[in-house]
C-alpha cells in the first residue's frame, strides 16, 4: 500500500502553488506602479482596475448564475409524470 503520490497532490506542492499565484497577481498588480496606462474611460485609469473589475465580474456571474438556477429548476419529479 506504498503507493506514490503524484507531485500535484502534495500538501506542499499545493501550498507552494497557491504562494506563488498570490505573488504573481501581487506583482502583476504592483507592475501598473511604473507603467503609464492610458485611461480611455477615466474610471479605467485607476490603481488596480484590471484586478478589481476582474474580480467583481466573477462575483456577479457567479451570482447571476445561482439566481438563474433558482428560477429555472424543476422539481425532482418533474420527468416521471
């Protein structure tokens, strides 16, 4: 029963990987520090915009998706009638 673990489902590895998306999109967040970036809707020109609206769109989709699924299901017994 020694059976080897594949390297993606180490504890470690896993706990490496999530460190590192967090320092990824840390750095990719600090970069708009030293990049000019060119505001075409003034909103869009704020520290941070891509990050934030990113995340705020996937709340929302998120949750339309789970309204939408309250409205449209059935019941269990819907296709036995």
């Amino acid at each position: 029963m020694n059976e080897k673990i594949h390297w993606l489902q180490r504890k470690t590895t896993i706990k490496k990987l999530w460190i590192i998306l967090y320092c990824l999109l840390a750095i990719s967040v600090l970069v708009e520090l030293f990049v000019d970036v060119k505001a075409y809707f003034g909103l869009d020109g704020s520290f941070g915009f891509s990050a934030w609206f990113g995340f705020g769109a996937c709340v929302l989709m998120v949750l339309f998706a789970k309204l939408l699924g309250w409205l449209i299901k059935r019941d269990e017994q819907y296709y036995n009638d």
